[in-house]
C-alpha cells in the first residue's frame, strides 16, 4: 500500500465528501458519484506516480482517508481479478483508464455463488452501491491493457484491513 499525496483540489473535494458521509446514505451516495464524475473529468489533478502499478495483480494507492471514507487508485494489471465478494460497507468506484469487466452474482449459500450477469466497463463509469442485501460481484481485468479505477468505499482503511465482507467460491453451473 503506497500512501499518496493529492493535490489540493482533490483534497478539497474529498474532504467536502467526507462531510456528507454524516448525512443520509441516499444523499452521501449521490456526493460520492458527484465526485467521482469531477474526478473522472480532471485527471491531471490525480497524481499520475499513484496510477502506476507495481508488478503482478492489484496495486492499491490510498488517496484520501478519514474515519468515515477511503478513496484508492486501483491500477489492474492484466489478467488481476478479485475474488467474488461483497461488501460491508458502501463502495462506489469510477474507471479513469482501461477497461473492467464486472460479473455479478447470486449466492446459493454462504460459501458458493453463481454468475447472473456480466458487463464490460469503459472510462468514465461510475457505480455507486449500499451493502444492504446480497451484492456480490468480481471485477476483473481480462483485457490486454494496465487499467486504473478510483475506489470511494464507507470505511476506516486505519480501522479495517479491506471493504471485502465475505469471499465466495464460484460454484459449478
Ligand atoms: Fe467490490
């Protein structure tokens, strides 16, 4: 885990966020995905040594981070995949370069899920998700290029190790 530094643009916008992470869920998700898109549309302010991975796998780089969010550059090599999972907290994300792709799935029990739908996401997506009810999903990057996501997630990167709440095995179809 790389600690980055932001610009002062970016700090500014993320703190603001922080803020409204006290308001309503509905209202703190809507913030986020604002921010995200300003994001997205002005990557010069990003600091461009966090959007570089390093080897194999998933790098993370935290940008920001308080008690109440985290904020990562995500930089996929080729072929990084998550594993299937869920989350115990809210969890937005935005693709700066690239391409993901997402499958999401439907548990058949505590352990083992199956794929119910799969979408490719290109530069400029964003999402944004509450944990209520089951939704869980792999991101994946299957294409030949580095890819780079900016991750928004409701948790205390000091206080937890990850966002993931459970992990699952994909189950035979
Ligand atoms: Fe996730």
């Amino acid at each position: 885990m790389v600690h980055a530094i932001p610009s002062a643009d970016i700090e500014a916008m993320l703190s603001d966020l922080a803020v409204s992470a006290r308001r309503t869920p509905e209202a703190y998700l809507a913030a986020a995905r604002a921010t995200l898109v300003r994001i997205l549309s002005r990557p010069e302010l990003l600091d461009p040594s966090r959007l570089v991975g390093r080897g194999e796998g998933l790098s993370r780089n935290l940008l920001f981070g308080t008690e109440a969010i985290s904020v990562w550059a995500m930089v996929w090599a080729p072929g990084a995949m998550t594993p299937v999972h869920d989350h115990h907290c809210s969890c937005c994300f935005g693709l700066l370069r690239g391409s993901l792709r997402e499958t999401w799935y439907r548990p058949i029990s505590d352990t083992h899920a199956m794929a119910t739908q799969d979408a490719v996401r290109e530069p400029g997506f964003v999402a944004c998700m509450l944990p209520t009810g089951p939704k869980l999903h792999r991101i994946a990057n299957d294409g030949p290029e580095a890819a780079v996501s900016i991750h928004v997630y409701g948790y205390d990167h000091r206080a937890q190790e990850t966002s993931i709440h459970r992990t699952y095995a994909v189950a035979a179809g």
